[in-house]
C-alpha cells in the first residue's frame, strides 16, 4: 500500500488543509502526524487533539498519529524530527508538504546546502554579526532570499533534512501554498490563514470562520469549546515563579545566557505577554520565548531534544487505516501503541514521555471555557471511522 505522509497542526483544519489532503491522496493512503494539546509556535491549540484528529480523518485522511508534546511544541528542527519520526513508523514512502515556493526540487537543495562542510563555520560568523537567526542560515547556506525565511518552505527544508537524518526511503512532494500567507490576516483567493481563524474562533465570529473550514467538519471547531491560553495565564505564571535557575538550564533549546533573563523576568512579570517581552531579543524569535516558558510550566526538559520519539501514539484510523497499521506496526523501529497500557510497558524515556503528555493535556482542559477534569490522557477513546 502506498502511503503519504503529512506532518500538521490542523488548528484548525481549514479549506487549505484540505486542499493539501485531498493532493495527497492521489497518491493512495494519507497518514497524519499530527501536533497534540500544545503546538510550535508556543501556545494551546483551539481545540483538543482529538477533535482535529477527527476532522482530519473526515477529510481524508486514513491514519492519524500523534507527534508528541516534547516535539510539538519545539524548534523547527526537532519537530520535523518528531513528524518524521511518526511517519516512517507508519510505512510512508511519501512526504507531502505545501511550501511558498511549491518546487520539491528547490527545497532538497537547500536541504543539501544545509549539510555542506562548511555550513556551520559560515553560520556562525553570520550569528556573530548580529542578524536573525532565519536570516543567518539562508546567507550562510547561500540561498535564494525566502527558501528559508518563509515558514512554510523553512520547515519543509527541515522534513528533509530530519527524513536524510532517520534514513527514512521517502520521495518529496510540494503543492504551492494558497492564498493567504502563514500568519496573514488576510484572506486571498478564497482561503485564509490558521492564525486568523484561531483569532475568529477565540473571538466567537464563528460565521467568519465557516466560508474558509471545510462544511463537514466546522461544526467540530466550538463542540467542545474553544481553547484560549489567556485563562491559564496566572496559573503559568504560578508555576513559573517556582522554578529555579537550574530548572531553566535543563530547557530544550536554552542557550546563550538566555536562562539568566528568563529568570530574572520570571520574577518580576505579571503576565505572560510581559514576560515574554522582557526576554525577547533579537536573536530570539517570540515562538522560541513562548515554547522555552511552556516548557519550563509544563516540565518538559531536554531528555527528548533531537532524538526520535520512544513510541508512536494512535489517535485515530478508518478501515484502510487500520489495515495499514496491521502492515507497519510489527516492522517499525519504534513501537507503535494504541493503548495507554502498552506504554506501561515500554522503556522509562516512554514513561517520562507520557507523563509529560499527560500534563499537558491537564493544564489544556483549564484553557476551555468549561475546564476539564484531569486525566483525559487515560479516558480518551482512539477514534474509529468507516
């Protein structure tokens, strides 16, 4: 069976998500690794994982997998790791992805370049001028001006260069994004962006939404009510005014003194959104800030940066789904799980893993309007479609 791999947020699954499920499944089976409570650019999604599990399945997709909360919300680099991860576990011999500039071909050069001997030695002079991060990697990797400044194009690059990494026997496939940008507040040729969606949904304009996510799945988006980050604001700050100076050195992605600032900014803040514009320097980008400070809430340290997951979680499958995961699961190198008390019998970096998810799912249910109990890591159901 051939199978093609997406890596996404869903958040929400929109008319462009479709757009790109749809492209895939030309190809034959689709899997998804998709992000879970907490998402990249340091924030909670707007709705749980196992909504957008869902819709994504009613949008085509035959097999969803979950990239885990210590790879959801991270760098670049070591998210692409965790979404490539998952889908080689689950049999992909194809990676899908949408980028600006919607050539495959130009995106494994820049892969390439990234990889050159002496990359890092130009990268680092770069940094040492001052510039942006983003800014430092495309002049030292001596690219084209955007093929790693426009974000959907960066990550596809770090697909890449994480499936090179893994040894993962994956063929690359692009599609031009449309329309709207990443992060636009616009809307172009009939599609709009994932963040003015959530900014729609949080706001409660609901009828702006449903023209631009897909009419089977909208009502999916408020069920269970939409997830706002700014009613665990206290308690982030709460938890934070705890922590150490040696709790924030043991963050994933901490460098550069940046510690001392964090913590120091910790003591004072009185919000988060002060917080975070204390820390912020010009080599930081704001998602980094936001991440490093769910991290240190959540307790997610750096045990799991840059290495491949210890399991891959199931969230949901239909019937060509769930012949798939009979075909890979006892070929993966890493065990694929369905059930919460197979992860109790694997290795104690699972079991930290897991522990970690299930914070961040307890901490989630406070972000609803309507907080949830505790424990929905053990009482959620895997998802079951025709």
């Amino acid at each position: 069976m051939e199978v093609t791999g997406i890596i996404a947020e869903f958040n929400p699954l929109h008319t462009g998500h479709k757009y790109l499920i749809d492209a895939a499944k030309k190809q034959g089976a689709v899997a998804v690794a998709l992000s879970g409570n907490f998402v990249q650019r340091g924030d909670v999604s707007v709705t749980d994982k196992y909504v957008r599990a869902r819709a994504a399945l009613m949008c085509g997709a035959d097999i969803v997998a979950e990239i885990p909360v210590s790879y959801a919300m991270s760098t670049a680099q070591n998210f692409a790791l965790g979404g490539v991860s998952v889908l080689k576990a689950l049999g992909c011999g194809f990676l899908m992805f949408g980028s600006e500039c919607g050539s495959a071909e130009k995106l494994e050069r820049a892969a390439d370049a990234l990889c050159g001997s002496d990359y890092r030695s130009r990268l680092k002079c770069e940094l040492a001028a001052g510039v942006t991060f983003a800014a430092a990697r495309e002049s030292a990797a001596g690219l084209e001006s955007g093929i790693l400044s426009n974000a959907n194009n960066n990550l596809a690059v770090e697909y890449i260069t994480a499936a090179r990494a893994l040894g993962a026997d994956m063929k690359f496939l692009t599609v031009k994004r449309q329309g709207a940008g990443h992060d636009s507040a616009d809307v172009e040729n009939g599609f709009a962006s994932a963040s003015l969606l959530r900014e729609k949904l949080i706001g409660g304009d609901r009828e702006f939404c449903r023209r631009y996510i897909p009419e089977n799945v909208f009502p999916l988006f408020g069920s269970g009510g939409i997830a706002d980050i700014k009613r665990i604001d206290r308690a982030i700050l709460a938890v934070l005014r705890q922590k150490t100076p040696e709790d924030i050195k043991k963050l994933p992605d901490i460098s550069e003194g940046i510690e001392n600032k964090l913590f120091s900014a910790i003591r004072v803040a009185s919000s988060t959104e002060e917080l975070y514009n204390t820390v912020k320097v010009k080599r930081y980008t704001m998602a980094r800030i936001r991440r490093l400070a769910l991290s240190l809430f959540l307790g997610i340290d750096g045990s799991f940066f840059m290495k491949q997951p210890p399991y891959v979680r199931i969230l949901g499958f239909n019937r060509r789904g769930e012949e798939l995961l009979r075909q890979c699961a006892p070929k993966s190198e890493i065990p694929i799980v369905t059930r919460v008390s197979q992860i109790e019998g694997l290795c104690g970096g699972a079991k930290r893993l897991f522990a970690a998810e299930c914070r961040a799912s307890d901490m989630f249910g406070l972000a609803l309007p309507v907080p949830r109990p505790c424990g929905s890591e053990y009482t959620a159901k895997i998802i079951k479609t025709e």
